[in-house]
C-alpha cells in the first residue's frame, strides 16, 4: 500500500457546530469562498469537501495541519458571527467543534474522499451525488467547476494504482 509522502501529508477534518449552522446556501457559499482565501492565503490544499447544515468536512493536505485548522477555524468563526443563522437567533455566541484525522495511504484518502462526497446521498438531501452542490463531487464529475478543491492527489493515486 502506497503511503503518502511527508510533503503530501493528509488529513481529514470535521468541523461541527449547533443545528442548522449552515443551513442557508448563502452561508455554505460563504463559507466556501472563505475557506479559499484561507487556503490561498496559508498555501495549503484541499482535496475534497463537503458542508452539510451542521457539519463541514474537509480533506486537506498540508505539512502544518494545526495552523492550517487554526486559520481555518478562526476565519469561520468571524464569518459565522455574521451570519443568517446567528442574526435570525439573535446569539453572536458560536461554538464550534472538530477533530482532525491523519490519513496516512493513498487508499485511506481515497476512501476518505468517497465517504464524504456520499454523505449527502446517505443523509437523503438528493438522489444523484452531482446534484448536491455543497461538496467538491459535482467538480470531480465535471458537472461543474473546480475552484475550489484540488484532486491532483487523487489523480496521482489512481495513475499510480493503474501502473
């Protein structure tokens, strides 16, 4: 089993919060648009995603995870106490929780990768994975664009698995 390499290392990290915390598509936009400046900003990669309405997951590659999740939590918590959600509550106090995953083979983040882009299937929220927008499968389908998300080490596992 290939591992992947120190340069290359992956994670898998889930973030959560309290019910419906991203339930509105323009804080899942936002959220997304900000996890891009953060990871230009602080050049890591992500290679997969997908946010649900209390749960965000995220399978980056990054050789500093912890400054790579630091960044990424404090960015969200900023966006968050502006958010729909939070003003329509009327509470400013957002909690969030996570824990992050080492996945150390090609193999454990492909999986890793699969498992998340079929949650929104497995949670009934569409029938057809390239219809739910909010996760970086419908850009591995080529439904529609990659902005966000870079599977370079996913193409570089299936053309090392092939050979």
């Amino acid at each position: 089993m290939k591992r992947v390499s120190k340069e290359n290392q992956v994670y898998c990290y889930t973030m959560e919060g309290s019910s419906c915390l991203f339930a509105d598509e323009r804080d899942k936009k936002h959220l997304l648009d900000l996890v891009e400046e953060v990871r230009q900003r602080d050049g890591w990669s992500l290679y997969a995603f997908c946010v649900m309405d209390d749960t965000a997951y995220f399978v980056i590659g990054s050789a500093q995870i912890d400054q790579a999740v630091r960044g990424l939590r404090s960015a969200i918590l900023k966006q968050l106490e502006q958010s729909v959600y939070v003003q329509n509550r009327g509470n400013t106090s957002v909690k969030l929780s996570g824990h992050i995953k080492k996945l150390g083979t090609f193999v454990q983040v492909a999986d890793c990768c699969r498992e998340i882009h079929r949650i929104p299937l497995r949670e009934g929220y569409v029938s057809s994975l390239e219809d739910y927008w909010w996760s970086s499968y419908p850009a591995y389908a080529g439904v529609l664009g990659g902005e966000y998300v870079s599977p370079r080490l996913l193409f570089l596992y299936n053309n090392d698995k092939n050979n």
